[in-house]
C-alpha cells in the first residue's frame, strides 16, 4: 500500500437493474455488492468477473434499502410494500418476511454485532428486530412524518433517525428515549450516518447541504455547501478522514473532514446519484443512480491513517493561502484527536477539464514504520481512468504505531498469520451455519406449534360442535 493520495479511479460497472438503483452496500470479504432498485428487485453482483450476479425477487414494490449482516452472510432489504425481508446471498435466493410496519419501509441497518435490525417507515417509526428469531422487538415514536433513515451507533449503544418533520433524533437503545433533537430549518435529512468513532453524525440535506454535528455537544461542526441538488445519500471512510456524498446534481464528493473542504468532484452518472457506499476497509466504493447503473470505485485516498497529534493535511493550490475558518473544532477519530475545521465551504467547485494541482503531505502509520510523502497529482472532474502519473518524494521517519492505524492493518491482513487469520474466518463461517441452522429449526418448530395449536382448535370446535347437536 502506497501512502501516495491518488486520483480515485473507476474499476467496474454494472447493469441490469431495470429502474433507479436506490441503495448499495459491500459484504465485509469485498466479495460481493448488494443493490435494491425500484424495480422490485434485489441484485448480488459478484466482484469476481467470471461469477454471474444474482436476481432475488419476492418483493412487491420498490426497494429502498438493503444492508449486508456484519458476516456478509445475511442480506436485509426495505420496500415500498411495507415489508423487510432477510436474503441468503446465494444461488438458491432463500428469504425470510419482517411483517410490523403499515407503510413503506425506507431504511434497513444490521447492530455491528449482527444480532438486531433498526428499520424506519412512513408509519412515522422506528422498529428494532431480533434477526435470528426474527421478532419485532419495540418501537420509537416521537416523529411527525415519515421517517426516511435509522442508523446504529458503532458501539450499538445508540440509534440515529432522520424524518421529514425536518429533525433528526437521538435515541438511546436501552431506555428506548430520544436523548436528543438536532432541526433542519431549510430542507429535511435524506439520509443519517455515524462517524466511525461514533462522537459525530453527518446528515445529507434536501437542502442541498452536508453537515456534521458533534452528538456530546450537540453543535454543528461543519457545513458544506458544496452540491448544486439534493444530497441523497453519505457515507464515511472506515478511517474517518473523509466522507462521500451522493446528489441528484450528477456528482458525489469526496470531503476530506481533517482540513474541512471538498477533495475530489466524481462525474459518472448520468442523471441524479442516489446512492454512495464504501467498502469495509475503505479500499472500494460504490455508487448507484436513476441511469439504472452501480460504479464500483478505488478510493486510491484510502491508505491516509491517523495517530495521535497528528494533523493531515491536503491543501490544493487554490487553498495554499490562509483557509477561511470561522472556528476549530477538535473531532475525535477513535479515540485519538486530529484537529477538524469547521467551516462553511464555498459553492459547488466545478473541476470539469480543469485539472488542478494538490501537494499532499500525508503521513502514512503503519505496522512495520512510517513513511512520509510527497505527491504531484492532477485530479480531472470525470475520474474514469487512471490517475496521472505520480512524482513522489520518499523521506525516512520514526517507527511509530497507532490502535486505528493497527485495526487498519488487522483489517487488510497484516500482522495476523495468513493460516489464523483464515481458520478464524472459517470459524466464524462455520458459526454463522450454525446459527441460521439454529434459526431455520426455531422457524419450523414456531411453525409446527402453529399447526397443532390449529388442529387442538379445530378439535375443540368439532367437539362442541357435536356437544351442541347432541343436545339438541
């Protein structure tokens, strides 16, 4: 891995999706991407190009959501036809019904530990389910509209919610009480997520706009104003430097949150984007639009980690001056602090056949050292191909390890024995079969239950059905 910040790059497309691809998301081996549509139908594309995707129908309406279970074994998708539904991401397209909600379901999210389900509906609620028993647990009510996102805390502590009564709540999963009400004044979020520290959420706007609220302080940290549409969907790097936002004006952004400013403009799409996913290491994202199309991207910035007191730092030759602030903001990246300005960024930038230069000066932490670059780049506005060449400067520096820059390299592969490593996924494989085995026998046993509770009931009736005539 390179610790050089390159162009994002296109890799792969797919089409078959016969409407609006709605919702997107990657299983935690990168082996697969999931998508819904508005045509009913849920997609497993397959990364490996001689594998052919598959087509899951069971739905009656639109999907609008789908989110893969922290194994990937599990996908869940929400639709328009008031029902969740729980996929086996093979050949065979098995599928299990959520039956709570009386109106479109618009949002489905797996806890980080794959035991429970948050969905949000147009019936104003939110539901939390049980995912191996596949009850519905309990619901929040305090919205006044429909409620478009709900998304667990990475801790699961917490639930965050976005509605069109134009406020997006807080909630504490325990105690199932709003802790708090952030108010959108001009438009209503679209979409909700947590930073991957869990201390901050970012909202996608009708409004056109992005911001990011610190949830202990409950103050607004930044606001970007970068998009010329609806944002319509974000998502956050694993790592928590950036984050990717999609908007009905063609375009997604990539906002480095450390400096506070936009980084990159993709063109892609043609028609609004409606979708934006990164993978689980953050290597990969993946974007959905109304052209019926899913982009699969390498994010090339990927490889940037922080360590303690230590500030990254992008600056374009447009920014080299003094950057307009009007306050700092620390912003905790898993526990450690890098400093985040706060700002209101300019106008949407328009980069189309304006190439631009960015000396990037990124350090790098890693297992086995640190090493510190110096890159040229030329970022164009349509990223379909390769980026230029790069012209970079290596420089020795201090060893040096970071818990997040340990969890990064955990999570590409490094430092664990590639035998453990694999034993350990087989284990939890294993595990996961056992478990849905487990799951599939409660079902049939629920349902055996259900048939002799019948016949007892049935029985019965005869009985007094005859006690009557007899009587008589």
């Amino acid at each position: 891995m390179t610790s050089a910040l390159s162009d994002p790059t296109l890799e792969r497309h797919f089409k078959g999706h016969r409407d609006t691809v709605t919702s997107v998301d990657f299983s935690c081996s990168m082996k697969q991407i999931a998508t819904g549509s508005m045509d009913s139908c849920v997609m497993i594309w397959n990364m490996k190009p001689q594998m052919r995707a598959y087509r899951f129908d069971g739905h009656k309406d639109a999907i609008l959501s789908v989110h893969f279970s922290p194994s990937g074994h599990l996908v869940a998708s929400a639709s328009r036809d008031k029902t969740v539904r729980l996929w086996v991401p093979s050949m065979k397209a098995e599928s299990t019904v959520f039956r709570a909600h009386t109106a479109t379901v618009r949002s489905v999210n797996f806890s980080g530990d794959g035991q429970t389900l948050v969905t949000a509906s147009d019936d104003k609620t939110i539901k939390v389910w049980t995912v191996h028993r596949q009850k519905f647990l309990f619901s929040l009510n305090q919205h006044i509209n429909w409620v478009r996102c709900a998304k667990f805390s990475p801790d699961d502590r917490l639930i965050v919610s976005s509605s069109d009564d134009k406020t997006i709540k807080l909630w504490d999963k325990n105690s199932r009480e709003c802790i708090h009400s952030f108010y959108e004044h001009a438009g209503y979020a679209n979409h909700v997520d947590f930073h991957p520290s869990g201390t901050c959420i970012a909202a996608a706007s009708t409004d056109n706009s992005v911001k990011v609220w610190d949830i202990r302080s409950h103050k607004m940290l930044q606001h970007y104003q970068v998009h010329s549409g609806v944002v319509n969907s974000l998502s956050f790097h694993p790592a928590g430097n950036f984050l990717i936002t999609a908007s009905s004006d063609s375009t997604m952004k990539v906002l480095d949150l450390v400096e506070g400013k936009l980084l990159y403009t993709l063109h892609g799409h043609q028609g609004p984007v409606t979708c934006v996913a990164f993978s689980r290491t953050g290597e990969y994202f993946s974007s959905g639009g109304a052209d019926e199309q899913v982009m699969v991207w390498k994010s090339n910035f990927d490889c940037v980690e922080c360590s303690d007191g230590v500030r990254l730092q992008h600056k374009t030759a447009s920014s080299l001056q003094t950057p307009t602030t009007t306050s700092t903001a620390h912003f905790p990246l898993n526990s450690h602090t890098s400093i985040l300005r706060s700002k209101t960024s300019e106008p949407a930038q328009h980069f189309n056949r304006q190439d631009f230069q960015t000396a990037a000066h990124i350090q790098s932490f890693r297992q086995g050292g640190i090493q510190s670059r110096v890159s040229h780049s030329h970022a164009y506005g349509s990223l379909s191909t390769n980026s230029s060449p790069t012209h970079q400067t290596q420089t020795q520096s201090l060893r040096q390890h970071s818990p997040q820059g340990q969890a990064q390299s955990h999570a590409s592969g490094e430092g664990v024995p590639p035998g453990l490593a694999n034993t350990l996924e087989h284990i939890i494989g294993q595990l996961d079969i056992l478990t849905q085995t487990v799951s599939i026998l409660e079902q049939r046993l629920t349902l055996t239950e259900d048939k002799l509770k019948e016949c007892l009931e049935n029985q019965m009736e005869i009985g007094l059905h005859l006690q009557r005539r007899e009587d008589a």
